[in-house]
C-alpha cells in the first residue's frame, strides 16, 4: 500500500470518528434537552400538585372556621337568652327598689 492510499485510509477513518463524535454530541443535545423538558415537567406537575393541597387545606380550613363561628353564635345566642330570661325575672324586684328609692326621696325632701 502506498503512501497516498495511507493517507487517504488516514483522512476516511478521520472523518467517520468526526461523524460519530458529531452524531454522539447530538444524541448528548437530544438527551439532555429531554432532561429538562422533563425535569421542567415534573417541577410543573409538583406545583400543581402543591397548589391542589394547599386549595383542599385552605377549604378544610374555611369550613373549620365556618363551624366555629356558627357554633361560637349559637353559644353566643343562648348566653343571651339566658341572660335575657334572668334580666326579666329580677324586673319585678328591680322595679320595687326604684319604687322604694323614690318613696324614700320623696319623702325626705
């Protein structure tokens, strides 16, 4: 084999490594830019997720709240009805006193 046909041999071998680095280096590109799509993927789909738990939290929080403040009212309510009911039992009795308290100025004065 002469000389030129070594060195052409030389020049084929060259080129089929730079295809097949070339061709490495785009599968490297194709595989790293599926990484991030799925990685920016999955960051997507945690949050949603996040946002979903923190939605149903927050609801179960309103309703929580909601229960309590209805059951704070009705406490509230029979506090005063019951204030409400002793407040007119103790009328008659406080209506006397004034009675008495005018009686007794008038008949100072």
């Amino acid at each position: 084999m002469g000389k030129e046909e070594v060195l052409r041999r030389i020049r084929e071998a060259e080129a089929e490594v730079q295809a097949l680095i070339e061709e490495a280096e785009r599968e490297r590109d194709a595989i790293l830019a599926k990484a991030r799509r799925d990685a920016d993927r999955s960051v997507e789909e945690g949050i949603a997720a996040a946002d979903r738990a923190a939605e149903r939290a927050l609801g179960e929080a309103r309703e929580a709240a909601r229960q309590e403040s209805e059951a704070l009212i009705v406490k509230g309510r029979r506090a005063i009805e019951s204030d409400r009911a002793a407040a007119e039992r103790r009328l008659p009795q406080a209506a006397d006193r004034l009675i008495e308290e005018f009686e007794r100025n008038v008949s100072k004065g």
